[in-house]
C-alpha cells in the first residue's frame, strides 16, 4: 500500500453538540467555518416537469423528504423521481450511498481535503481517486453514518475524531447510484493515522480544497447521454512525486463543496443541466 497522505490529527468529540465543536487548540479558521457549514441549506430546484410529459421528470425528493432537486456533478436527477406512463405512475429508486469530504487546516493554514485512490483489483472505478465511502446499510441511522463508517472501514479513519457539519444535495453516479457528500471537520492533527484497507485503496492522500475551484490544472469535455449533453471535469493533481488524476462524480463533487465552502463559484463554467429521467430507465443505463 502506497499513502501519499501526511500524519495529521483531529481530537474526539461531542458531534451532537453545536456548542462545543472544538477543543481550545483548535483553529479560528477551523471554527468559524463549522459555523458557517451548520447554516448551509441547499440552493431552491427548478420546478419540476408538467405531468403531461410522458418522457420524464426533471428531479427528485431533496435530502429530508419535500419538495424536488436536481442533482449537480454529473448532471442527472435526483432518482425517485416520478415517471408518468399512460397506464401507471413508477418511481426509478436507485441505491443510496455517501461520501465523507474530510476537511481539516494545513501547514499555511489552507483547507485540505482526505482522498483515495481506489484498489486496481476492485470490479469497478479500479484505480480511480475517490472520496471515502460507499453504499448504505441496514444499520446506518442516516447518510453521516454510512460516510463515516465506510471512512473507517477504507481508511482507518475513527467517526469519533469527525464532527459532521453539513450535508450537501445529493449526486447521481454513472452507475446510477444516490450519492449524498457529508462535510467532516477534523480539528486536531495527530489523532488520525492513515490505515488503508488494501482489498479497497492502494492510496491515501490530501489536496487542497480550493484548487477545485480554479483553472489551473483543470479541463473538462462534454458528453452525451441518453439524448443529454453534460460535462465532465478532470483534475490533474501531483504530491510527493506522485500523480493523481480527479474526475467525474468526484470532481463535481468536491467543486460543489469548495464552492460553499469558500462561497464563489469556481473559475470556470461548471455547466450543470437539468436532465429528464426517461420512463423506461434502469440500473444498466450507465453514464458514459
């Protein structure tokens, strides 16, 4: 196992109280921020398709039930969405899933982000960076338990040294899974040692969080899918002589975090459409 990623730390605390976030040796940076995350509610959707389109809606339930959303990154719906047919109303659920997007301060007092780079032996995304995470279970309360639990089955990460502060709205992966990004602080910088379980992550490593809202070492191309145009962003990224490309679900992703997180958009279009589920859509529908 190779881990580019540098010993640093977070202390144990009570997540459930907001008063007590922090440890005295914790940044103002760090708290201020905390604050700023727990206030975050995402943007209003679009409204949805009129009932009489038969090819599809345009979005799904928002995180907590109500109202309708569209899902950013790679641009599809949020699933659950309505289908209206001549016959029948059906819903398109696909599988939930989360991703924790670990923050904690560097060296020059920047915001930098834990990531992985996925086993090359695994089924699918072999050999890609990732935030940690994955599919929910039976026993996860909410999308912070799934997150956090599969940090510390991936990465040796403890949830009790992560203070969840925030949820973002929900992406759709290529394979067509409900992906909710939950924002971790993790204020101290000794408690975490890097442990990667080798059956899921050959890499354990950190960047900066506001390079993904920057030009430089970004591009992107456009895609289509299923009649659809979106597009794709790719990041090049190198630390410790070691190359790392971010993409797809997971550069969308982090450019939506850092755009809250540091409150601007990124540089560059980040070209997000609303997408229509068609009616006859299924889990083998895979974004291209």
């Amino acid at each position: 196992m190779n881990s580019a990623f540098r010993r640093r730390a977070s202390i144990p605390m009570a997540a459930t109280d907001p008063h007590n976030l922090f440890a005295a040796d914790s940044s103002d940076r760090l708290r201020r921020l905390a604050q700023q995350l727990r206030l975050y509610k995402p943007p209003p959707s679009p409204p949805s398709s009129s009932d009489d389109e038969s090819d599809g809606v345009s979005a799904a339930a928002a995180i907590g039930g109500g109202g309708n959303r569209s899902i950013p990154g790679m641009g599809v719906p949020e699933s659950a969405a309505t289908t209206i047919t001549r016959s029948k109303v059906t819903r398109f659920r696909p599988k939930r899933a989360a991703v924790l997007i670990c923050l904690y301060e560097g060296e020059s007092g920047e915001f930098r982000v834990i990531l992985t780079k996925r086993s090359s032996n695994l089924s699918t995304h072999s050999g890609e960076v990732s935030l940690p995470g994955g599919k929910a279970e039976e026993g996860d309360v909410d999308d912070a338990a799934t997150a956090t639990r599969e940090a510390k089955e991936e990465i040796g990460l403890d949830p009790s040294i992560v203070t969840v502060v925030s949820v973002l709205e929900p992406f759709l992966s290529k394979h067509l899974l409900r992906v909710v990004p939950v924002i971790g602080l993790l204020p101290n910088k000794q408690a975490f040692q890097p442990v990667a379980n080798v059956a899921e992550v050959d890499a354990i490593f950190d960047a900066p969080l506001e390079m993904f809202l920057k030009d430089e070492n970004h591009r992107s191309e456009e895609r289509e899918w299923m009649g659809m145009h979106y597009v794709v962003h790719y990041f090049d990224y190198e630390t410790e002589d070691k190359k790392f490309l971010i993409w797809g679900l997971t550069a969308g992703i982090l450019i939506r975090a850092a755009s809250v997180v540091y409150q601007r958009p990124p540089a560059f279009p980040e070209q997000n459409p609303i997408f229509k589920i068609p009616g006859n859509i299924t889990g083998e529908n895979l974004l291209p």
